[in-house]
C-alpha cells in the first residue's frame, strides 16, 4: 500500500470525477460547469496532468447531440474552469499577494534577488564592501 497521497493522484482523482460527471446522462448546465470545475482542480493539483483535464472536457464537449449542444457545453465547461481560478487570482488581490509573480518566480531567481536587495552593498570575493557602497 502506498503511504502517501501525492499530487498525482490527487490530480487522477480529479480527473476521473470530471470524466464521469462529464459523461453523465443527461447532461445538465451544472454538469458541465462542475466538469470545468473538477478539471481545472485536476491541472491545479498536478500541472502535468492537463492533458487528463483536457480529455475530461474533450468527452464532455464531444458527448453533445447537436452543434448547439456543444457551443453551450463548451461556454458552459469554460465558466466552470475560469471560475476557481479568478477566486483564487481575487483572494491573492484581496491579501495584497500577486498569485502570477509568485508562478513566474522560480527559487533560485528569488533568492538571488533577496540576496541582492540589502542596500546595495555588496561584499566583494574578499569579504570587504565593494567600493560602490
């Protein structure tokens, strides 16, 4: 028995709830904004796989009786995934935290930044202020 619960699975989890709630019958407006919802959870648990979250939306889209039926799926599946993202991107706002600097950030830039933000002065390879200080 695995001793962990990883972001994978957690992700497969998702994607298998979006995948049966999508391919439900019949088909609801809800079903299909908690597809988006359940897939966008999916690509949020584990970013590697959105292509589980992509096939979600895919059956539920391509499961419609007519073209109609599909245009509303989609614009429908589409609300369901923007939805808990701009909740969260409005949370970060309202915490005064940018939820997309902290994503195009990487750990080695943002502690190379801190590392130079003290005054300004930097110690040379000797140990001694630079003559810039």
């Amino acid at each position: 028995m695995a001793r962990h619960l990883t972001g994978y699975d957690l992700a497969l989890m998702f994607g298998l709830l979006a995948v049966a709630i999508g391919s439900r019958r019949p088909s609801t407006a809800m079903s299909s904004v908690v597809t988006g919802v359940w897939a966008v959870a999916t690509f949020l648990a584990y970013a590697g796989a959105w292509s589980v979250a992509a096939a979600a939306c895919a059956i539920h889209v391509c499961d419609a009786t007519s073209v109609r039926d599909g245009i509303h799926r989609i614009a429908l599946t589409m609300i369901g995934v923007v939805m808990p993202v701009g909740v969260m991107v409005a949370g970060y706002r309202w915490a005064g935290i940018s939820w997309l600097d902290g994503c195009a950030r990487s750990p080695e830039r943002s502690s190379r930044e801190t590392s130079q933000k003290d005054d300004g002065c930097r110690l040379s390879t000797s140990g001694m202020p630079s003559t810039r200080c």
